[in-house]
C-alpha cells in the first residue's frame, strides 16, 4: 500500500476497443504512476467499467486541474460518466440511529482504531439511548424527535446540520424512520443503510421469532444505497449465517446482529474507498 496521495477514477461508458489504453495514455503521459487497475465489461449492456488509482507526486497536472483535463481529454471523448476522488481527503460521514446501537459500537470502533480513512462530525438520532456513547467518543450528538406532525420540519432541520457540518455521505445504522424523497434527492448513491433478509417473507416488528417458528436454515444482511424505493437501493454488500435446529430466538438476533455489523462495514469501507460505481440500480464493486 502506498502512502503517497493517489487519484482514484470511477467509470463507466459505452464499450469500445482501446478504452483501457486510453485512460493509461492519458495517466502515463502525465508522469502518473498506476498502482492499481481494474475493468469489467457487462457483455449484455455493452457497458464497461473501470477503477484506475495512480500515484500523485509525480504527476504533472495540478488536482484543481485535473477534472477539466480528463473530461476535455478522455471522459467527453468516450462519453463517460466518471467521478475523480482523492486518497488524502478524509470522507465527512454522519452517522443516524435510532435504539439499536450494535452498528454504531462497530463503526465508532473501527473510527476510533483508525482502521477508516474518515471523520465522523456528528451522530444523529430520534432517540437520546447513545447519546452518552456519542459523547464518550468525542462526536457531536444531535437528537431529534420524530412524529408523524414534525417529519418535515425535522428532517429540515436535519439537512440544515448536515449542510453546516459539509457532510458527503450519512450511514443508516439501524435508524428506524423512512426518510423523504425530499431527503434523500439531496445525498444521491450517499446513504447507505443496513437491514436484515427476512423482508418480504417474514415482515412485522418481531421477524426473528417468525423465522425461529418457521425453522429457517440461514438469516443475511444486506446493506445498499438508499432510493426513494423502500429497501430497493443498488446492493453494495450481502452476506448470510446458518442457523442451528437448536437455536433460539435470542441466538438468531445475535447471529443477525453480528453479521449486519460485519456487512455494513465491508458497505462502508467500499465507499470510503471509492471502490462502487452505480449503474441503473446495481453496483459494480471493485475489491
């Protein structure tokens, strides 16, 4: 791993001959050193996709040049969607919760281990359960009761916070509360949440003892991007546990609980990353 700064691109455009040498031309040319590279072609779409990473301290176009020089060189050339991004600019994640807090102990865990590349300026939820958690962890802690009358304002006032404190991107974890359509138009493919697998089969408030009643073999977690679709995002990350015919309830809500902590973080870290690329309502993960 390098610790030098690295620019990191995401694309995405209509498959062609010569695409990869393309964008290397464009990064060698410059004195840019590629220190990692992947590509996929989705053959039915004709669609390609590429992650390419390159060193920075060498490369010859200033970073506060470098979105023009690509888009007038390369990216409008091959009409492509693309994003750059830098190693060195920590992520602004906000953190929403509501009273299950197994997520929140993760991801404060990992923050504080120094295993992300990230700031976390603020924690909000609809309850105050973690509020002395947020402050232990040195995070601002904002809470903000939410009824069917309020919503809207709430919400407003959420928005307002996170545009003074320049948040990119907000994680879900295990927040109980739909967000708006007015809401989420604001943080595209930026809201990740976490929620387990049960759903459409086993729905309600208690779906871990509809499961046990029913005998399952495996429970999952999968964790996506939020739409303005109900749990319908582009999938960033799956994973499942097998359950035991002498498991109990409690057993199944422990095994949930601890692989919805491990799903979401392997979701964060993607993003931290700059490792997922959004096409129509699927993700292409590069790892």
């Amino acid at each position: 791993m390098t610790t030098s700064a690295s620019a990191i691109l995401l694309a995405e455009c209509p498959d062609q001959a010569g695409l990869i040498a393309k964008v290397s031309a464009f990064i060698s040319t410059n004195n840019g050193n590629i220190i990692d590279l992947e590509q996929h072609v989705d053959s039915d779409d004709q669609r390609f996709f590429m992650r390419v990473e390159w060193q920075l301290d060498s490369f010859n176009i200033d970073r506060n040049a470098l979105q023009k020089a690509f888009a007038e060189q390369v990216g409008d050339p091959l009409n492509m969607n693309w994003s750059i991004a830098f190693s060195d600019i920590k992520p602004r994640l906000a953190i929403f919760v509501s009273q299950h807090g197994h997520c929140l102990f993760d991801i404060l865990a990992r923050h504080q281990s120094g295993e992300w590349n990230v700031e976390i300026p603020l924690i909000i939820s609809n309850h105050r359960d973690y509020e002395s958690l947020a402050k232990n962890a040195g995070i601002p802690f904002y809470y903000f009761p939410i009824t069917a009358d309020n919503k809207q304002q709430q919400e407003k006032a959420q928005l307002g916070l996170l545009a003074e404190h320049k948040i990119d991107s907000i994680v879900l974890a295990r927040y109980m509360q739909i967000l708006s359509k007015h809401f989420i138009q604001h943080y595209p493919h930026q809201i990740i949440n976490i929620h387990h697998s049960f759903l459409p089969a086993f729905p309600g408030a208690k779906p871990y003892h509809s499961a046990h009643e029913r005998g399952v073999k495996i429970i999952g977690a999968t964790s996506h991007y939020v739409t303005t679709e109900l749990d319908a995002g582009p999938i960033i990350e799956q994973d499942i546990v097998r359950i035991r015919h002498n498991d109990s309830v409690g057993d199944l809500k422990r095994k949930g609980q601890d692989n919805e902590k491990i799903v979401l973080s392997r979701a964060i870290r993607h993003h931290l990353q700059h490792e997922v690329l959004v096409y129509k309502n699927r993700c292409i993960v590069f790892t």
